[in-house]
C-alpha cells in the first residue's frame, strides 16, 4: 500500500494547501514541505529496508505491487508496482520536491495556496508515472503532471510566461496524443490476437506484432518520450520553458520532467518492441551525438542564465539517448547515474539562477561580473557544480558519462569519439560561466547579500549529494541491476534470435541453389 499512500499523500497535500491557502498564505508552504518530508522518509526507510533484504521479492526486479480494478469492462486496472528503477526515481522526486518547496519559500507571495497545489499534483503525476503498470493508468498521470505545470509556468512565470506555457503545452501534449494512439494500438492488436482486451503492462508484454505495425506503434511512443527528454531536434519547447518558469518549475522541469522521457524509452519502448528498437538504435545514437554536441554550442553562445543551463540539459540527455540504445549493462549503468546526477547538479545551478536574478534582477550574464568577492559562499558553490557539470572525477556526473562512453564504445566506436567531445565543450561552456558570472571586472554597484540559511541548507544537501554518488555511486547501481540484467538478457536473446533467423535464412538459400544446381546437371546428363 505505500505505493498508493505516496500518491495520496501529494494529491490530499495539494488539496488541503489550496483549501487552507485562502486563509493563511503561509500554511501552504508548511502544508506542502510536511507533505513531500513524509513521502520522502516513507521512501528512504523503504530503500533501508529492502537493501538490508527486509522485503520479501515479488520476483527478480519487482519489490512491491498494488492492483486493484478501476474500469474491468475495457481491461483498465489501478495497477502499481515499483523495482529499482522505480525507486531511485521516487526517491529523486521526493528529495527534489522538498527543494522546490525550499526555494519557493520567499518567491511566492500571489496565489500561494494554488501554486502549492499545483506543485505537489505535478510531483503527484511523476511518481504515478515511474509506478503506473496500467498504460491507460500511466497516460493517465502523463497528463496530471503536465496540466499543472501550465499553470506553474503561465502565472507565475517571468515576462514570456504565456508563450513559453503554451509552447511546452502544445509540444508535449500533441507528442502525447501519439502515445495514445499507440497504446489503443497494442491494446486492440492484443485483444484481437487473445480474446483479453487489457491494458495490463505485463500482459501486453508478449504480444506478436508484425514488424512493420510494431516499429509505427513505436514511433508512438517514442516522439512522446523523445518531445519530453528533450532530443534535437524536439528539443525547442526547452529552453523557453525553463527561462520563463519559476525556480521551483525549472527545478523539478529539469530535475524530473525530463527524466520520465528516458524513465519512458526504458521501461515501454525497449522491453514492448525490441525488434524495432534495435533497427532504430543507430539513428538514435547519432541524434544523441548531434543532441550532445548542438546542445554545449548552443550553451556557450547564450546570455541569459537559464537558457544557457537549459542548452546544457539537451547535451546532457545526448549522453542518455546515447547509452540507452548501446544495449549493454555498463552504457544502462550510466543511464541510471546520469537520470539521478544530472537532476542534482543542473537543478542546484537553476536555482542559484534563481537566487541570482533575485538579488541582481536580472538573468543577463553580460550585467554580471566580478560576483565572487561579494558572495565568496556562493562563488565556491557555483564553481563545484560547474565541476559536476563538465564532468569532473569524484562527482556523480563522471562516474555517468564514464560508464555511458565505455558501455557505447562497445556498440559503436566512431560516434562514441564524438561524443567524447562533448566533454569539451561542456569545460569550455562551464568555465565561461563562471568567468562571466564570478569573476572579472564588477559591475554591480550595490553590494550583493550571500547565502542565507535557508539557502545553505538548500545548496548544502544537493553539493553533499552530487560529492556522494561521485565517491560512492554502488547502492545506486545495486538498486538499479536486476531491471538492467532483465533489459540486456533481452537484446542479447534478441540478437541471438536475429543470428539464428539469418542461418536459417542462409542454410535454406545455400540448400536452394544446391538443389537448383543438382537439377540442373541431371537434365544436362538427360
């Protein structure tokens, strides 16, 4: 039952927050911290307990289930179940859920019931995404943890706030429209072909398809997957978004949104349609090299602060496209790391893009300078996670991309250099960063406060995080292994397969022109 308590506990949080909110503006924020504080400890006691082999196994990779019927007349059930995938994701959005709560704290002063309300259904939507094993149920959260995101965005945006709204509306929901065609697809194809029409994950798992119907049902799903990462050239909703949004919004958009793309390709596309995922696995490769490249030029040519960390999130989810469609344990490895890293360190940095357009008013790094002597905290802080983000040994983000270009070198070499070049580019655009922003000349006449207490503890929990999976990333990895073992048996299964086709297919050709040769000598002999 912790799985339903989890989401429960978000969407009652966000009710009561709105309810109480028209009476006490500062409620809300209490409301919201208690409510994610719970979920996350819940999570975390869970985690303990399973590593220390308290629960008992459901199989080899699920460690919890929850299904109950909700529509049996179209096969649609309240299905929930949570491996380590699963887990290392919730753990994620609970543990950055706190921190939008955090930085929230003094930005927000109009609406603030509302606004915590949307932002607990949007974490409320994301966990029931990572856990959802109904496709109706999971297209069902897919679009909880969108609607409200509109709203973050659109009111309590910057000065573009609607345009940018409605351009990240329109690309993710039109994209999620295709995924619902795919899924009344594979839900009739497999009623047709068992009598059981179901939305059941485990149950549509094995359904025969031909090829052809198999690689569009796909493309569904993968646009959707793809929109939301983002990969160039879906990639344009991005950048808008995070400049207009709020802090909390750029947070948990950069931090979780784009992670339930890769969550996504992992657990649908690759274990549903194996065959047309591998026949599409080095186009999807090279746009994750373009994706990395694109992404730090972009990055290093850009003057607003956010936009320029969103380009580095579109280089950084290159890396991902790049590992997943390796197919070995070592690139998914990465995978994992980078899902879990990425969202440490580029959330930390916006929102100490947050705390610097506060103070300065501005997101302009041309009007910035010479910062460090007036916020030495704040300098070093940056320095660190422009560390993290160029990939620096002993922090999270090297152990991912390291895993990622060994595991991908292995699938293939030439696009694996490439890549290896986006770890260049990432320096240059870093360093640039804090050359532009921190050092160099002053030019901020007033004198310009450094952290506060609140903004210690913040940054305090995310820097001890990112140095932690940098020193120690096993139990990350540990968690994640069974449903990485289960996805590489998969595609080696399936090359074996592919193998034994071809041999068949060469053993009837070769016995064919045998036997065509044979004919025709007797009717020489004749």
């Amino acid at each position: 039952m912790i799985l339903t308590y989890l989401i429960g506990i978000l969407m009652g949080g966000g009710l009561l927050a709105l309810l109480l909110g028209q009476w006490n503006k500062s409620l809300p924020k209490w409301i919201a911290l208690g409510t994610v504080s719970i979920g996350f400890m819940l999570l975390v006691s869970f985690w303990i307990d399973q590593s220390h082999g308290v629960n008992i196994f459901l199989s080899e990779t699920w460690m919890a289930e929850y299904r109950h019927d909700w529509i049996p007349a179209f096969g649609i059930s309240f299905h929930l179940a949570l491996d380590g995938l699963s887990l290392l994701l919730l753990v994620l959005t609970f543990f950055l859920g706190i921190l939008a709560v955090l930085c929230s704290w003094n930005e927000v002063k109009e609406r603030v019931g509302f606004y915590h309300f949307n932002l607990l259904w949007i974490l409320a939507g994301i966990s029931g995404v990572f856990i959802a094993m109904d496709l109706f149920l999971f297209y069902f959260f897919w679009e909880v943890m969108l609607i409200p995101m509109y709203f973050l965005i659109g009111i309590w945006g910057s000065e573009k706030r609607e345009y940018a709204a409605y351009k990240f509306f329109i690309f993710t929901q039109a994209s999620g429209l295709l995924m619902l065609l795919a899924i009344l697809g594979i839900y009739f194809i497999h009623g047709s072909n068992t009598g059981n029409y179901t939305f059941n994950y485990f149950e549509l798992l094995g359904t025969t398809i031909s090829p052809d119907t198999a690689f569009w049902l796909m493309l569904g799903f993968m646009i959707a997957f793809v929109v939301k990462l983002p990969l160039v050239p879906f990639h344009s909703w991005l950048p808008d978004a995070h400049s207009e949004a709020p802090t909390a919004g750029s947070l948990i958009l950069a931090g979780l949104l784009l992670k339930t793309g890769a969550y996504g390709i992992l657990r649908f596309v690759l274990p549903l349609f194996p065959e047309a995922a591998q026949s599409v696995a080095s186009w999807a490769m090279l746009l994750g090299v373009i994706g990395i490249i694109y992404g730090a030029i972009l990055a290093y040519s850009q003057t607003d602060l956010k936009r320029l960390i969103a380009y580095t999130s579109v280089s950084h989810m290159g890396f991902v496209i790049l590992g997943i469609f390796a197919f070995n344990e070592l690139a998914l490895q990465g995978v994992i790391m980078q899902l879990v890293t990425h969202a440490i360190s580029t959330g930390a940095l916006f929102i100490m893009a947050g705390m610097l357009k506060e103070r300065l008013h501005t997101r302009d790094v041309r009007l910035m300078g010479g910062l460090w002597t007036q916020m030495p905290q704040m300098g070093g802080t940056a320095m660190l996670l422009a560390m993290a983000s160029l990939g620096l040994p002993g922090l999270g983000n090297f152990i991912a991309e390291f895993l990622i270009l060994l595991g991908a070198f292995k699938a293939n070499v030439w696009l694996t250099v490439l890549a290896t070049c986006g770890l260049i580019f990432s320096a240059i655009y870093s360093l640039w960063l804090i050359q532009q922003v921190f050092l160099g000349p002053k030019k901020t006449p007033d004198s310009v406060q450094d952290f506060s207490w609140r903004e210690i503890i913040l940054m305090a929990s995310l820097i001890l995080s990112i140095i932690w999976l940098g020193l120690y990333p096993q139990p990350v990895i540990n968690t994640a292994r069974p449903m990485i073992n289960k996805l590489e048996k998969l595609f080696v299964n399936q090359s074996t397969n592919n193998k034994h086709v071809n041999n068949l297919h060469s053993t009837i050709c070769i016995e064919h022109a045998s036997s065509t040769a044979s004919f025709s000598n007797t009717i020489k002999l004749v």
